[in-house]
C-alpha cells in the first residue's frame, strides 16, 4: 500500500521501530526469565554443594574425634600400664622391706630365745651333772662297793668311817666337787 511512497520508509521505520521493541522486550523478558532460572539453578547448586560440603565436614569431624579417641585410649592405657607397674614395683619394694624387717625382727627373737635356751641348757646340765655326781656318791655311801670298802680299809681308813652310813654318807656329802649344802 505504500510501496514506493515516502510514507513507506516512516511505516517501515515505524514498523521495524514496533517489531525491534517488542523483539527487545522480549528478549528482556527472556533474559530476565534466564536470569532468574539461572540464579534458581545457582541457588540450587549452591544448596547442593553447602549439603555435600557440610556432610563432608560431618564426617570429617567424626573420623578426627574417632582417631582422636582412640588415640586418647591409647595413651589412658600406656599411663595406666606405666602408672600401674609403678605401683606394683613400689609396692614390692615395701612388702621386700617389710618382709625383710618381719624376718630380721623375728631372727633376733628366735637368736634370744635360742641363746636363752643354751643358759638354760648349761644349766639342766651342770645342775644334771651335779645331782648325777651326788646320786652317785650317795648310791656309794648307801650300797659301798666290796672292792672300794677293802681298797679304803688298804689305805688306812677306819673301818668304823667305811661301814657306817652316817660316816658314809657325810664322806659322799664331802666330797670336793659336791657342795656341803646337804
């Protein structure tokens, strides 16, 4: 209709003008449809990678606090171990003292009863050997030998002293080793 008219150019203009628009405003309303899809997309993304990132960091945490523990509970055991050989050592050493002071203490007394009982012994046996010489000279004075009367009678004793009991008896009370005691 307005072909080869000066009108032409202005309704070409204005056309083009009214289709350039409306392509620019949809292409803006395009770019900002992408625009917005694509900070959704990068929100989403976003989302995707805090989760993966704090579920890393979740069992990262978890796998250090583990070694971690066991860690700790090998060092607990080693210091209970040491700690406990220490005791044990240090409770050796005084039961060894003790021992030692119980077996000492107990050799002195055994040594004192020991040596008490040698001075009793050395007693019984002087006081043994003393009645035995005194059993024996009194058996003499009661039941004089025939051999020793007539071997005294040799020798010069009186027969009065020999066959007397009580002249016996005091020759046997006389004698040096007896005391006079009787």
């Amino acid at each position: 209709v307005t072909a080869g008219t000066k009108d032409e150019s202005v309704f070409e203009t204005r056309l083009r003008s009214l289709a350039d628009e409306a392509l620019r405003t949809r292409m803006a309303t395009e770019m900002q449809d992408a625009l917005l899809q694509m900070e959704e997309q990068v929100r989403v993304f976003q989302g995707v990678v805090d989760q993966r990132l704090q579920d890393q960091e979740r069992s990262m945490k978890h796998m250090v606090e583990e070694r971690v523990q066991q860690e700790l509970e090998t060092l607990l055991r080693s210091e209970l171990m040491r700690a406990q050989a220490a005791m044990e050592q240090r409770v050796r050493q005084r039961v060894c003292v003790i021992f030692r002071q119980e077996v000492e203490t107990t050799l002195r007394k055994m040594q004192a009863q020991l040596d008490d009982m040698v001075k009793e012994n050395n007693l019984l046996r002087d006081a043994f050997a003393e009645a035995n010489l005194r059993s024996k000279c009194f058996y003499w004075a009661l039941n004089p030998a025939a051999l020793q009367t007539s071997s005294a009678l040799l020798c010069g004793l009186p027969s009065k002293v020999l066959l007397s009991l009580r002249w016996r008896t005091a020759l046997a009370a006389s004698h040096p080793e007896i005391s006079t005691e009787l």
